[in-house]
C-alpha cells in the first residue's frame, strides 16, 4: 500500500458537553490510552499525512499526542468557525488529492476499516451502519443506492427520526470538494453549528456521486458520553484479551480481565479471572493469580497473588508473591513473601524469605527510604524494617522485631520483643470476675 496517497484529517476540537467532564472529551481514555490515541495509531498505517483539529483544551490534546508520535500536524479551529464539524475543516491544508476525515471519538476504528474506504469511483465515500436505536447519530436518507442527505437528530423530523441508518461520522472526499463546499457551510440549524454532514447534500444537488459503505459498530461506534466509553471499553478490552490469548497467554473467564493497550507478555503466562494489568507492564512466562493488580511493572519466571497488589516500578524475578501482599517500587529476585506484607522503595535478593506481616516501614512522615536485604535472609513474621536499613547475606529477623535503621551484619540475628512471661491460671482469675 502506498501510504502516500491519501491525507488523514481528525476532528478532534469539541467540547464534548455530553461527557459532563472538565477533560476534554477525545483525551478521556479506554484500556489505558486516550481514545484520540486509538485513532492516530489506527491512522498512521495508512497515511503519512495526518492533521488533527483541535480547540477546547487544545494544549492538553497537543501535549498528549506529542507524548506518543512526532508527525502530527495540528489546525486549530478558530472562534468564528466554532462550534461544529463543518467549522473544524475550515482551515485544513493537505498534502494529498484525497482526504479521508475522521472523527475524534471513535476510538474502536481500525486500519483495516480504514482500508475499505480507499477503494471508490465515486466522488464522494461516506459510512452508514443500521442500528435498532439510532439516538445521537446523524440519519442518512438515501435514494436509488446514491446518499442523498444527512440529516442531524435535533434537525429531524418525526419521519426522519425512525430512520435507522447513521453515518457512522468517517468520510472520504477530494482536495477540490472540500476547498469549494466547506467554505459554503452555514450554521442555519438546531445547533446553530457548521455541520461537514451539509457538504452531502450541497454536493448531491451539483449532481456528484455518493456512495456509502457499509460498516459496523464494533468499529465505527461514537463514544459521546460516559456509558458510550464503557462500552468501547468493553470492545477494546475483548480485542486486546483475544490479541494475547491468541499469542499464547492463559486467561480464566478473560471478560472479568482487565489489560490495558501497553502491557506485553512473553512466554508462557496464565492470568487468572479478576486481575488487572496496567501501563507497560511486562509479564513473562509468570502466573498471576486471581484477583491481582500489577501496574507498571516487571514480573518474570514469578508467580503473584491470588489477591496481591504490584504497584509502580515493581520488578519480580524467580519470585513467588502471595495473598494480601503489596510491593511498591521494589525489585525482588529469587525471594518468597507468601502473606500480607508491605515491601516498598526495597531490593531483596535471592533465597530470602520475607515472613508473614513484614513490613518496610519506608517514610518517616516526610521523606522515603530504601530498604536493602541480602540474599538467604530469613525475615521472620510480623517484623518491621525501619528504612533506610540494609540486611546484609546471611542475616536472621526474629518474628515480631522491630528492626531500627542501620546495617545488620552477615551472620547475625536481629531481635527485639520483649521476654516472655507465664503467669499461671491467670486465664481463670480473669474470667471468673465476671
Ligand atoms: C457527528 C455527525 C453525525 C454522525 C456522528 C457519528 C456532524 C454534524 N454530525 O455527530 O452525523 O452520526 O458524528 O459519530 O458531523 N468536533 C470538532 N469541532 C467542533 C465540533 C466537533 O472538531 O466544533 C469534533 C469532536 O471533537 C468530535 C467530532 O468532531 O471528535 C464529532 O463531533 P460530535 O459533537 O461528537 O458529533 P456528533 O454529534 O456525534
Ligand atoms: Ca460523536
């Protein structure tokens, strides 16, 4: 495919009021990534030429692009053309005769949907889908196979509301139709808007030719208010599930398993049902356990949970986690901690057991410490390490110690709770007051 061909334009500067939300709305995420994000990379295997309008909260949209791809154009659409999709291609200059214009919330878009436009002889390509309830969607009335007309749902008559074919808000035109329609948009409607759908009718009356091409909603859905995103969710979730079961991960009851768009896994790894695996985590040839959250981190030839927390800048090796363990910004190598345990801003090294109820106790209120444990250290149950401290090799807590900060010497026991008493039918005594 030439990627040269066609240009790529993506309306991405509304305000996005049915999202109820200060964030503007194509920034609000799915799976981990801004919806916006989805449609840029889906637009980038296409074309080389990609411009993306932007307004409401423009230098957030800006920023949040930049931070993933470095040959974006950005257009902003200025007050008079606003609001409005029409307003939004008032300024556009592409590199190419054809120019494919997206909308910015449509998040579930693929390459491959994108390919089925760039096939046409007509001079005008738009997408329709059929939905048993078209709410929210533009009704395209279509005459003899040909589009006739898009008529927006506060604009609709009564007949023309039960129509159930919508345009699905992606459209192929060519340099010259842009550059004489758009500047002919008016804002003389419900929404007082400039809407680009107006450009279909004003081209049919020319006698153009307009086609549709039928899509689906998994592909092609608008997301306009918080149920919306959920559901797109919902779609991404199962595309991104299937990608890595396909490539050999275990899933038990994937729907209740959340991985979000920059997590990888190599090997062999099973993740059980309930877990949630976030950011760029990488997993390999590991099990995680019902019921766990890993973000962010790194969990190799390791087994985590059920029920454990690996919060950021985490990374595992030959290590086995269990129940009730959170492990934060810590790297664990060759180590067991099997039970509710709080292990932050550490390095534990191998053959070392961390006890039940261990705790680094990393901050004093105001600043974070680092906690360093040896290898072959035993760390008996329910003992605190009172950071900054280093357990040096081959180093012994008794359970229940607090260990205050400094350096535990190879071969020594740390100990600290109190001598142990025994007070004769103390129990009986007690209880018979009462
Ligand atoms: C639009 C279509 C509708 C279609 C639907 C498909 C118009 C007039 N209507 O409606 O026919 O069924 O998409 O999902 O085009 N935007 C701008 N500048 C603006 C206003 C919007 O760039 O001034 C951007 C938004 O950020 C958004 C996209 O255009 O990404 C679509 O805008 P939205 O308000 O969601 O349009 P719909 O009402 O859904
Ligand atoms: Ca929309």
């Amino acid at each position: 495919m030439n990627k040269n061909k066609i240009s790529i334009v993506i309306l991405a500067a509304g305000k996005g009021s049915r999202m109820k939300s200060a964030k503007a709305k194509v920034l609000h995420s799915i799976c981990g990534k801004e919806m916006l994000y989805f449609i840029v990379k889906a637009s980038r295997e296409i074309s080389d030429d990609i411009t993306v309008v932007i307004a409401h909260q423009k230098e957030s949209v800006m920023a949040s692009m930049n931070s993933y791809f470095n040959d974006i154009n950005f257009v902003v659409q200025n007050d008079i053309n606003f609001p409005g999709t029409g307003g939004a291609m008032k300024n556009i200059s592409v590199k190419n005769e054809r120019v494919l214009v997206l909308n910015g919330d449509m998040p579930l878009i693929t390459p491959n949907a994108l390919n089925g436009f760039l096939n046409t002889n007509s001079d005008i390509l738009m997408s329709i889908f059929n939905l048993q309830n078209p709410d929210g969607y533009g009704r395209v009335i279509i005459e003899e196979e040909q589009v006739k007309k898009i008529v927006e749902q506060k604009d609709a008559s009564g007949i023309e509301l039960q129509i159930t074919t919508v345009n699905a808000g992606i459209y192929l035109f060519s340099k010259d139709i842009l550059n004489k329609y758009i500047p002919q948009l008016t804002n003389n409607n419900a929404q007082k808007e400039y809407y680009l759908t107006d450009v279909i009718s004003m081209a049919k009356a020319d006698g153009l030719s307009i086609s549709a091409l039928l899509v689906e909603e998994e592909h092609f859905k608008g997301v306009n208010s918080k149920k919306d995103l959920a559901d797109a969710e919902e779609i991404m979730q199962q595309r991104i599930n299937t990608k890595w079961m396909e490539a050999g991960v275990s899933m038990q009851l994937p729907s209740t398993i959340y991985i979000e768009e920059g997590v990888t896994f190599e090997g062999e790894c099973i993740v059980e049902n309930g877990c949630r695996i976030t950011g760029s985590s990488k997993i390999i040839n590991s099990h995680i356990k019902a019921h766990s959250i890993v973000e962010e981190s790194i969990v190799k030839n390791s087994d985590v949970g059920p029920l454990a927390h690996l919060r950021p800048a985490s990374s595992l090796e030959d290590t086995h986690v269990g129940n009730f363990v959170e492990i934060k910004k810590s790297t664990l190598k060759g180590v067991k901690a099997g039970h509710l345990s709080y292990i932050g801003d550490a390095t534990v090294d191998e053959g070392t057991n961390i006890g039940a109820g261990v705790i680094t106790c990393n901050y004093d209120g105001i600043n974070k410490y680092k906690t360093t444990i040896g290898k072959n250290v035993f760390v008996g149950s329910d003992s605190q390490l009172i950071a900054p401290i280093t357990l040096e090799d081959n180093v012994m807590v008794a359970a229940g110690t607090t260990v205050r900060s400094g350096t535990i010497k190879s071969g020594e026991l740390a100990v600290s709770s109190a001598k142990q008493r025994i007070i004769k039918d103390f129990y009986y005594k007690f209880f018979s007051k009462k």
